[in-house]
C-alpha cells in the first residue's frame, strides 16, 4: 500500500482545478479521483474539501450548478471559469519550479553526505 | 456574490451546503456498503471520514467571508434581529418574542452594543453613519460627539 502525503497548503485547491478541468464533477467525485489519480498517496481531508471548493467558487474560479446525477439524486457540479481555466496553468508552473528547486537542493545535500 | 448578499443569504447557503454533505455522505456509505460493509457501520465511517458536517458547513462559509464579514461573523451569528431577518418563517419563536422588542425600545441596548464597536467602521461612508443618524436623531452628530 501506497503511504498518505499531507497537503501542502494552496496545493489543494491546485488540485481540485485541474480535476474540474476535466469536465462538470461534484465534490464526492472530485476526492474519489484525486485519490485514484495519485493512487492513494493523496488523500484530500474531506474535511478540507468543501471550504476550498467555496472558497474557489467565491473567487470565481469555480461556477456550480445543481444537477441530476445517474442515480436521480441532485448534486451540486462544479465547473470551471474562464478565470479559473487560467489559474491552473499560472500555479502549475510554479509549482514546477519549486519541485525543481527542492530537487536541486536535495541532489546538493545527498553529493555532500556521500 | 457580494459580501451583503452573503450576509442575508446565509441560510440559504447553509442549507445548500447541507444538501451538498448530505449527497458526500450517502455516496461514500453507498460505496462502502458495495465493498461489503454493514449499511449501519458504512454510515458511521462515512460520517467519520467527513468530520462534523456543521463544523464543515461553519469552516465553508468562513472560507467565502471577505475580511469585513470575517470581524463582523461572531456577532452576526449572534444577533437575533438578522437570525429573523435571514428567514422569519423558520423561527417563529424568536418572530414572536424577539421581533416586537425594538417597537417597545428594549432591543436598542442588545442591538447597540452588537452594532457599535466594529459595524460602521467597516462600511462606507454613508452607510456607517446611517445607523447612528436613524437610532439617534440629530442632536448626536454636534461637535465633540461624533463616536468614529
């Protein structure tokens, strides 16, 4: 079994974009996929799930919408903003850079540790 | 949505996000009873998984409060007058008991010192001024007695 990582703050709602990104998706699926997705090392404290997915909506970068699901029951579909199409692409560089600067500075302590 | 409509939408807010974590809830215990759990054991780890739902609900409208909302949320939640306002015909005791109060000017005292301390400085202007100036009268705004 895979082992669990915390979520770095901010990073969350990195994540739930990028899966909204991929078509309309209610917030219990949004947690399914993003678990299946990294294959169980994240896992999003459903907790944490709902305040961020209102604090992006509040920002514009999510719009919802109550729809029918398969099963006939109402949920509340989140989707992406021309706002948050962007927003994703911004953080993920970033992201990008940060990664390859931590990788850097490990690299460095592992070569002086050998 | 702007931080009034926040406000006086509370409830309906509330109510949305109930349904929302009711949804979480059902499908997660849905998923749990078709990998072979209890129906009963599958509802209590699903309520486990997600934590209180009106801690959750609490913590989703603070993440949408713009900073001024965010000072004025404890004393908001507290005041009875918008509790009423929000929804009257959800709290029909308070309606009877509490609404009436100001006619007879026994809310003025509650009401002033919920509004006072932060409420107009946090508004524009205009509007910070106005409660002083409807409550009270003229005579308030002479020089040296202005509170801001």
């Amino acid at each position: 079994m895979q082992e669990k990582s915390d979520l770095r703050q901010g990073t969350l709602d990195l994540l739930i974009l990028k899966v909204v990104a991929l078509g309309p998706v209610h917030g219990y699926a949004i947690a399914q996929r993003l678990e299946q997705v990294s294959r169980g090392v994240v896992q999003v404290p459903q907790g944490s799930l709902y305040p961020a997915l209102h604090r992006l909506e509040n920002r514009g970068l999510l719009a919802a919408d109550w729809e029918e699901t398969e099963s006939g029951r109402e949920a509340k579909f989140y989707r992406l903003t021309r706002k948050g199409r962007t927003q994703p692409e911004t953080e993920a560089a970033s992201w990008r850079r940060l990664i390859e600067a931590v990788g850097l500075v490990l690299k460095m302590s592992e070569g002086s540790a050998e | 949505m702007t931080w009034w409509q926040r406000l006086w939408r509370r409830r309906k807010m509330e109510d949305q996000l109930e349904k929302e974590l009711r949804f979480h809830l059902d499908q997660h215990a849905s998923e749990l009873i078709a990998r072979g759990h209890d129906p009963q054991e599958a509802q209590r780890q699903a309520r486990l998984a997600l934590g209180g739902p009106e801690q959750v609900i609490s913590d989703s409208l603070r993440s949408t409060d713009t900073p001024q909302l965010a000072i004025l949320r404890p004393r908001l939640d507290a005041s009875p007058i918008l509790t009423i306002c929000r929804n009257p015909t959800k709290e029909p005791f308070m309606v009877s008991t509490v609404a009436p109060s100001p006619l007879l000017g026994l809310e003025l005292v509650p009401l002033y010192t919920t509004l006072f301390p932060t409420f107009p400085n946090t508004l524009p202007f205009p509007f910070a001024v106005l409660p002083y100036y409807h409550f009270l009268g003229r005579s308030f705004f002479l020089p040296g007695t202005f509170p801001l």
